[in-house]
C-alpha cells in the first residue's frame, strides 16, 4: 500500500515498484492517513488478522488530518 497525499508520489512509488517486483504486483492506495486505517480494518475484517494483505504500506509522514507518523501509531 502506498499512502501519499500526492498523486504524483504515488504514481512515481507505483511505477518504480511494477518495474522492480513486476508489473502483475497488487498494488492499493490512499491519499491519506484516515483512509489508509479504514482500508487495513476492512481487510483485517474480512481475511482476519493473520491473513492481512499488505506485506509493505510505504506512507508519507507529512499529510492531513492524519500522518503517516500517526497511522503507524
């Protein structure tokens, strides 16, 4: 998951990551910390816990209303 208020950054960070890992790579987003957090409780509810898709969530730490630095809290 990447979490960016810039669509730019996220488009950037998408396109590095297809070209890296491979272009059939799941890649999800959020312009914002609130969003990323209703995304990972959704998931968390329908797969449980253990079984969370996201195996990296890169996030800007300067964003509104909430940061990366709080949605890691």
């Amino acid at each position: 998951m990447i979490v960016d208020d810039e669509h730019f950054n996220i488009e950037t960070l998408k396109m590095l990551i297809e070209v890296k890992i491979g272009a059939q790579t799941e890649i999800e987003f959020a312009h914002n910390g609130e969003k990323a957090m209703e995304m990972i409780k959704a998931n968390c509810k329908s797969n449980g816990l253990k079984n969370m898709d996201y195996s990296l969530i890169i996030t800007d730490l300067s964003m509104k209303p909430t940061d990366g630095l709080q949605l890691t809290q």
